[in-house]
C-alpha cells in the first residue's frame, strides 16, 4: 500500500525519501468517522507557509523565522501517542495539516465523514508575525490553490467578518504542521488534561456539524 505523495514543480532542488512500516488494523485512525458534535483540536499553530516566503522574499524577522523553525521541528509523535490513549470510541478521526493546508485536510475528514466542520477563526493558534505577513500581501502560490479549491461550489462558508490576512492562514499550506484530531466531546478535556501534564499545547478550534461544508465564524 502506498499512502501519500506530493508532485512539486519549482527551480529549487528537492530530495524524497520512502516510508514504510506495519500498523495493527485497530490501531488506524482514520481521516473519516467523524461524528456531529465531536470537538476539533489542533496541535501546532499555522504559518510556516507564510513564513517561509517572507524568507524567501528577504521580509522576514528573525524571532519569527526562529518560532517557526521550532514549531517543525517538534515532531507529532507525542501528540499521536496521547491521541490515542482516550477511552476506546471516543477517538474518531484525525490528519496532519500539511500541504493542503488547515481547511483542505479538514476538509477531506468532512467529506470521508459525511459531516461539515465549523471552525472559530478567532481560536486558531497562529505562529509570530504569520497575521503580519499574511495581511502584507506575502504568501506561497499553493496557498491561492488551496483556496480556489476547498471554496469551490460553496463549500466554505464565512458567518463573520473575517480579516483578509486570517482567512489566507486557513489555506497556508504547512510543511510540519500539527495534527487535527475529531474527539468525542467527552474526551477532549482528557486529552487537553493529558497534553497539559506534558508542557504540551494543543488548541480547540471548532466542531464537528451534521451540515455539509466547512462554516467559519
């Protein structure tokens, strides 16, 4: 089984390496199953996107460069191990938030799930400076992909008046990103509880609905 790929069309050089591994048929969670009323909690903020091309572009600050380099190099190993250690049932979906960005993999847990998603604009962590580069015109062109791909057809809906600069940051594709997991509303005090103890941070950004599409409020 192949799981994953990327197609990449740049001047830059790049280098790919393979995974491959074993997983216990129980032990998968799934980009589906997720249920209305589930809580959405998200373990890394977003912008290295962002961020990267205010580098790329010579606009960038150190500190925020620095933040970012350290939030990817957190690993979600810890996260996906606490993740999974809920009551039995109350685990229900989860991705990582790469390149598609925070929307486009919420989006594919939506529709694998047969629910909607709606997310609190104002809950969603975001690195340093991410806001400022965003509101300043400065973002990746898969980005703009991104976008014109998960808004299409309606399918993402803004109930409030959201800065420009915000709304780019759900669609900033991630390289590293944090995982989003859907939990059952029961559980998800539990597994804050649990990254608490561990000086670990995770945020709730929203919930699981039995409409279709994504709702932003």
């Amino acid at each position: 089984m192949i799981v994953g790929g990327h197609t990449v069309v740049d001047q830059e050089p790049k280098y790919g390496l393979c995974v491959t591994g074993l997983i216990h048929p129980d032990r998968i969670t799934p980009k589906a199953n997720a249920r209305p009323g589930d809580v959405l909690l998200l373990t890394k903020p977003l912008g290295t996107g962002i961020i990267s091309t205010a580098l790329k572009r010579g606009q960038v600050q150190a500190a925020h460069i620095d933040a970012s380099t350290q939030s990817m190099l957190r690993l979600n190993k810890r996260a996906a191990e606490l993740a999974q250690t809920l009551p039995h049932g109350s685990f229900h979906s989860a991705t990582d938030i790469t390149g598609y960005g925070l929307l486009g993999h919420g989006a594919e847990i939506a529709r694998n799930s047969g629910v909607g998603l709606r997310i609190a604009a104002a809950a969603l962590p975001l690195l340093p400076g991410a806001l400022d580069y965003a509101q300043g015109g400065i973002a990746p062109g898969g980005l703009f992909r991104n976008k014109d791909f998960v808004e299409q057809n309606g399918y993402v809906r803004y109930r409030a008046a959201i800065d420009e600069g915000r709304k780019l940051l759900l669609f900033d594709p991630q390289t590293s990103g944090g995982l989003l997991f859907a939990v059952a509303p029961e559980a998800a005090a539990q597994l804050e509880a649990a990254f608490a103890a561990e000086a670990l941070p995770i945020w709730r950004i929203g919930a699981v609905i039995a409409a279709p599409g994504i709702e932003i409020v």
